[in-house]
C-alpha cells in the first residue's frame, strides 16, 4: 500500500489468523539461506514495531542456524520521524547497516551512493532475481548495468472489487481474467441507473489504486518514465488510457470526487462498500475491510485488458530491504538480507497473516490465508507477474492524487490540459528544462 505524505503507510494489513493444517508446505523453492563467513555486529531500522516482531523472530534462527555469534540490534523509528532521521543519518554517513525503504524513496540513497550493490551477492548465491517479477525489483535497480540494491519484503497489487448482486439485478455476467476494456465500459454502462443513484464504475482515484494503472497497461511507466528522467503523462499512450476513463466519467457512468466524497482511494472503496458503484479499483490491503464490512455478495477479479497491448497490469508497490554503503560489515549486511529474502526468513511474515510477502514460493500460502471463502484472492497474486512498479515521489503527490483527478474527475478540465500542467510541475522537480 502506497500513500502521499499527508498520510501514514500501513504496511502491515490487518492480521488475518491462517486457517489450520498445510499451511507450512511450500510447492517450490525459490533460495534457501547461506551461511555467513564471519559473525559482527549490525544495526537495523525499522518503522513498524509488528514487523520488528517477526523480523527480530526470523533473526534469531539466522545467529542460532546461519550466524552465530552474530548481533543485531533492530530500532523502530516511527514512521513520523524515519525518513527525516534517515535522510540525517545519511547526510553525516551515520546510517543503520540495514533498513526498510519504500520504491518512491529509494532513488534518494542510490543517487547519493549511500546503498550497498546487492548484485554480487545475489550473483554469487546464483539467485534468479527475474523470480519476484520486474514489478516489485525494477524500481531498486540503479547504475548503468541496472544492478539490484534491494530485495523485496512484501507485495501488495491492484484489482476490481465488485458487487455481484448489482450484477445480477442487471443481468449481465460477472467478469473473468480475460475482460478487455471495452467489457469494462459495457458493466460499467449497464450497472448505471441514474435514478437511483446507482453508477457503474469508480476506477480513477490516486497513484496506486486509480488511473495509471490503465496507463500501465500500454507498457510505460506511468507519470515518471523508468530512470526517473521525464514525465510520461502526455504522451500518446497515456492519453488513450486517460481519455478512456474520462469518456466512461463524460457518460455518467462514473461518479465525480463531489460526489463520491473525496479524491482518495478510501473514499471510492467506501462509495463501492455502501453498494453506491458497481466496480472499483483497489489494493489487497481492502481485502479485510471487504470481508467484515460489505452488505453484499462480492468477488475481486484482475484489472480488465488493454485493447492493444493485451495486458492488464498492476501499479505494484513493494517494500525492500537496503544495506548501507558505509556499512563496517558489508558482506554481514548481505548474509543477513538474502537470509531474511529467503524462503526461511519469508516464512515468518507468511505464518504471521496479513502481509504477502515477496517470496514467490509462499504465494499460494498468502492467498490460502483467506481460507475458504469463494474469493478469488488469487486475482492480486496472479497480478504480480506482469505489473509495474513505482517510480514517482513524495514531492508530486498532491499534484498527481489530487489536483490532476480533481481537474479531470469533478472540474471537467481536459485530460490534455491537466496532464500538461502535471508534467510541467513534474519536470521542474526533476530538474527538465
């Protein structure tokens, strides 16, 4: 789950308590752990104290199995004060050994050269990176030969959550993995009623849940191309996508930020939860809030194809784990991270519940986690094959999940006018001319 900073990242969903019996067993495997060439000690940030439990649980079966003698001493900094501590810590050269950094943050470290080249290691261990899915890893590649500075801990993914029973009321059949966009705007058409206030689709709002999602699906990062050097906003491609919500928004078959109450992706979900929208886009981090609040019959399926492309692509975001660059015990940091990336450090998030962690051998675990609830959680899993990963920043934000779907969705901007005044701010903080 990704949010702007006006807000507190959640990474940990609510704690869904696994269902009995066969939840240990694991269909592959993806990289066992190695062990280290010589114990020290390292220092480690965090910001979630639930996630300091099970990490601090997965590292004592690395000092007692994979390192012993090996001390590492994990610090939470709320999530109010770490990047600004961090930011301190790596202007002075002071850093943890290890931490937690999110994709829109990490651009700040590789480009000030205060990560550790992860890529040797990786290398030496002959682990196949291209396993996680270019999704969760390409936004923590950096250099010219694109090597991996971070391994990803979770994973969370985008879908269509809808009402089954407004489907049924308007008799059309519920949507599949291979709907393409223009069965999309058929639902959305024949789910609207005017009268009753009723709309078909809400599928625009915010970075990680609305509208570049679509733009994904053409096969370009959307709002900040990959490299971080220009805004893609304006470009053909993410025209179509834009002009294709916009047109579903022109027929009245999606609602305006007036009217569903806000610009941001909870105000949509809860429009969707009081059975007001037939289809929203949203995270598997709602699927808990799904499950206890919705008054209806529902189910999630994957994001509709792109007409062109053939694709449906998710805006996934992926926490990762980084070692300084400074660190006094570089090669510790690495034995520690690849243990934690593991399928045995992995383990541990897995049977905590909530967070799908990024191992791909624990997938099928996550989405059991559910238990036997006819709901096709399998649908976010399944999106992480073929998605994209962030590439924007703290700065745009408000520029980018607020002004420009408020401009489209509820001023009636144009789509070419507000994405141009989007890419002219976006450029300027990054630097274009």
């Amino acid at each position: 789950m990704l949010t702007g900073k006006r807000g507190v990242v959640s990474l940990f969903l609510s704690l869904i308590v696994l269902t009995a019996g066969g939840l240990h067993s694991q269909e592959s495997v993806f990289f066992s752990p190695i062990q280290c060439t010589e114990p020290g000690k390292l220092t480690m940030w965090l910001w979630d104290e639930h996630w300091a439990e099970i990490i601090g649980d997965s590292i004592v079966v690395w000092t007692e199995q994979y390192c012993p003698g090996a001390e590492v001493e994990i610090v939470v900094q709320p999530w109010e004060v770490y990047w600004d501590l961090l930011k301190t810590n790596a202007t002075s050269g002071t850093m943890p050994d290890v931490f937690n950094v999110s994709q829109d943050r990490f651009y700040y470290y590789a480009a000030n050269g205060a990560v550790l080249d992860l890529q040797p290691y990786l290398d030496a261990a002959a682990i196949d990176t291209s396993q996680w899915g270019s999704g969760m890893i390409d936004p923590y590649r950096w250099g010219e030969n694109g090597d991996l500075y971070a391994t990803p801990v979770n994973w969370d993914t985008i879908a269509i959550y809808y009402n089954k029973s407004l489907f049924d009321a308007a008799k059309i059949p519920y949507p599949n993995a291979n709907w393409t966009w223009d069965g999309f705007a058929a639902a959305a058409a024949a789910l609207t009623e005017p009268d009753l206030g009723q709309y078909g689709a809400a599928v625009y709002s915010e970075y990680q849940s609305g509208y570049p999602n679509w733009i994904a699906s053409t096969g370009i990062p959307p709002i900040v191309g990959a490299g971080r050097t220009q805004c893609t906003l304006s470009v053909k491609t993410s025209m179509d996508a834009l002009n294709f919500l916009k047109g579903l928004y022109d027929r009245g078959y999606m609602p305006s930020i007036s009217t569903i109450g806000g610009p941001s992706a909870d105000d949509a979900f809860n429009f969707w939860l009081a059975g007001k929208v037939g289809m929203v886009s949203a995270g598997s981090w709602k699927l808990p809030m799904a499950i206890d609040q919705a008054r209806f019959e529902w189910d999630v399926v994957q994001l509709p194809k792109n007409p062109t492309t053939e694709r449906s692509r998710s805006i996934i975001h992926s926490v990762g784990y980084v070692a300084s660059s400074r660190s006094e015990n570089p090669d510790l940091a690495a034995n520690l991270i690849l243990f934690l990336s593991s399928d045995e450090g992995q383990q541990f998030f897995a049977d905590a519940g909530g967070v799908a962690p990024a191992n791909p051998s624990l997938q099928d675990q996550w989405v059991r986690s559910f238990g036997t609830r006819s709901i096709n959680v399998q649908a976010f899993a399944d999106a992480t094959i073929d998605s994209q990963g962030v590439t924007v920043f703290e700065e745009i934000w408000d520029k980018i999940n607020t002004e420009f779907t408020t401009n489209v969705f509820d001023r009636n901007m144009s789509v070419e006018e507000a994405a141009a005044e989007v890419c002219a701010f976006v450029n300027e903080q990054l630097g274009n001319d």
